[in-house]
C-alpha cells in the first residue's frame, strides 16, 4: 500500500517565520532612515566641498550654507553646530555624531557615523 506523506508548514511554523520576518521589517523601518539621512549629509558636504572657493569661506558662512541646506534635505539629526571645520593644510570639514533609535522597551540602537571632507 503507497503512504503519502503531507509537505508543508504547520501553523505554528508559519506564525514563527511570519513573526521572524516581522521583526526583520520592523528593525529595517527604524534604521534605514537613519542612513539615507546620513547619505543626504554626506551629499550635501560633497557639494560644498566641491563648489568653487568654498575654502575661502569664513567659518559662519559655511555654517550658514550647511544650515540652509540640511533644512532644505530636512535632515534634523545633524546641526550645522555639529561640524567641526578645520584650517590646516587646506579647509577640512568634519562630521563625527551619533544616532540613538529606540527599538523594544529599553533596548536602543546606537549608530555612529563620521566623515571628512576637503574643501576646494
């Protein structure tokens, strides 16, 4: 006599890998904004490293420049307080900062990010 046997998943193994996947798509939901912010900012320094003279800037018109642009792209986790802007062997412009998503509960995700650009 030929015994066929039953393939599939059981409820139970399906509500484990619906939840599982859940919780992947929760977590990407709480940190991937976080790095396109961070992808718009190191765009936004790209740009004024590349603009012409940008080097010749004093150091409150750079702010002034960093801050209308960071409005427009409507970052709001970085200030233009946040930059540090060095004069030695050229203008460099320096970004060193942290995120801090809450997750579940008191469980937090703790992003740190840093960027150097030359200013021409």
């Amino acid at each position: 006599m030929f015994v066929k046997r039953q393939l599939g998943m059981t409820l139970i193994g399906f509500l484990l890998l619906l939840s599982a996947g859940l919780f992947v798509v929760y977590i990407g939901m709480r940190l991937v904004p976080v790095y396109i912010q961070y992808y718009s900012v190191t765009a936004i320094m790209k740009e004024l490293g590349e603009e012409p003279n940008s080097s010749n800037l004093s150091e409150s018109q750079i702010r002034n420049n960093l801050s209308r642009r960071l409005s427009i792209n409507s970052v709001y986790d970085v200030d233009a307080r946040d930059f540090e802007i060095v004069r030695s062997n050229g203008v460099n412009l320096i970004l060193d900062y942290e995120v801090r998503k809450p997750l579940i509960g008191n469980v937090d995700a703790v992003m740190s990010f840093r960027r150097v650009q030359a200013l021409d």
